[in-house]
C-alpha cells in the first residue's frame, strides 16, 4: 500500500522544527532494523512524544504505527491522519481488539510505537508500566527497543498550556539497544528490566541536556529529585486518581 499521507506529515513537521529552531539530538538510531517487525518503547511526558519517538526511525527509514487512544482517531483533523499514517486506535473497553492489530502490524513487518506508561508521566520520571509491548513482541519475536525522549514536555504536557510556538528548545532522543524477547522468562520479567532501561536513559538525557531553567518559574518542567517543580511521583499518581474518579463519577 502507498503511503501517501506519512510522508508529507514527516515534511510537514521537519519544516515546523526548522522555523521553531529546536535543537534535535537523536542518539542510536542505529539500533532500529532496517526491516522486520519491532516494537518502540518510549517513556511519554508529552503530547507530542509520538512525533518526536518517530524520528528516531527515520535514519533507518522506518515510518513508526503508533498505538493511540482512539478518540484521536475521532477527531476531524487528527483522525483522517492517524489513519492515513495507518496508526493503531486504542479503545480501553476493547483492548483485545487492539493488541490484535498491533500484532498482525509487528508479523507483517511493522515498527509498533507504544508508551507503556499508558499515560503522560506528570512527575517526569518512568511510571510502573504496562506488559503489552513485551508481551506482543514476545508473540510475534520481534525485538523492543527502549526509546527516552527529554525536552518535548517544554512544548505541550499535561497540565500546562500548550507553547506549540517556543524557540530554540533542546528535544533529546535516545533509542536503546534492542531487548530479544527469547533473552527473558516471560514479558513481566521482560518488562522489569524495559523498566530498568527506560529509567537509565532518562536519567542520561537529563544528565546531558544543554539547558536549564530560566528562573524559578521556570522549573516546572525539571522532576522534583532534580530540584524541579513537577509533581513527586506520589503526588502524579494521587492526579492520575483524581482524573479516573471524576472521568467515572
């Protein structure tokens, strides 16, 4: 199949980071195959986190199915191109459904993108996370690779406003070596040590980022162990509650 929507979104938004002047370091691209199935595993502190994941492909011309909510899918300007780019909607009432999809893409020979934190992290750090990824790429024995992104929060994060328009911002993004699924037990132990790597990468991103806060204000987006304003972990997870009992109640 022609892919005829990706690639003009791929121009679309290098332009954009051209005119904004971010300042991009992708870091082991290297590690993405060049064919065959795989799975992206990224830490997710932003909206923007699945473009940014993304061009951790390119060097390897992969272009990257994302695994997103499915209300994106509904949107009249985001949905007719999450499907053109052949993205996978995610419905929480009907997650059989979409881990099957993401499978059948991993056998064809996709590169599967997934934030197995589920949801933004609010504290910037790696939350616990969901076994799917390491589940689906132990069934199709495709390799994860451990992705960390650092930066994309100063854009547009949950629970601050959206500065789509900021200048010269460092966006890091570092690809991890690949994780054979045949090299653990099962995808709990698999995810244990994705876990593990996840953390360590974020860590380097921030040990390596060329900027800091402004002023006092402007620590919102550094974690608090940092010395940053972000919520504690404890604290992120007491919000995330908050949102599931007032989206259910």
């Amino acid at each position: 199949m022609p892919e005829l929507v990706y690639p003009p979104v791929i121009a679309a938004a290098k332009t954009m980071f051209r005119v904004l002047d971010l300042k991009l370091t992708v870091d082991g691209a290297h590690h993405v195959p060049r064919t065959g199935g795989a799975v992206m595993a990224s830490n997710h502190v932003s909206y923007l986190d699945f473009i940014f994941c993304g061009l951790g492909a390119l060097e390897s011309r992969r272009l990257v199915r994302f695994m997103a909510k499915d209300s994106v899918f509904r949107h009249r300007v985001s949905g007719p191109l999450m499907r053109g780019m052949r993205h996978i909607p995610v419905d929480r009432r009907a997650g059989a459904e979409s881990y099957a999809a993401a499978l059948a893409a991993l056998r064809s020979g996709e590169v599967v993108g997934v934030f197995p934190e589920a949801t933004i992290s609010r504290s910037f750090t790696v939350k616990d996370l969901k076994s799917g990824a390491t589940r689906m790429a132990g069934e199709a024995a495709v390799p994860v690779l451990p992705v960390a992104l650092w930066g994309t929060q100063r854009l547009w994060t949950k629970g601050r406003p959206r500065t789509l328009t900021r200048r010269h911002t460092p966006i890091t993004i570092l690809v991890g070596e690949p994780m054979d699924p045949a090299a653990y037990p099962d995808a709990g132990a698999m995810s244990v040590e994705l876990k593990t790597r996840l953390r360590a990468l974020v860590d380097r991103a921030q040990r390596q980022y060329p900027d800091r806060p402004a002023d006092e204000a402007d620590r919102w987006w550094l974690p608090a162990h940092l010395g940053g304003t972000a919520p504690t972990p404890e604290q992120a997870a007491a919000l995330d509650a908050e949102d599931r009992q007032a989206r259910t109640g």
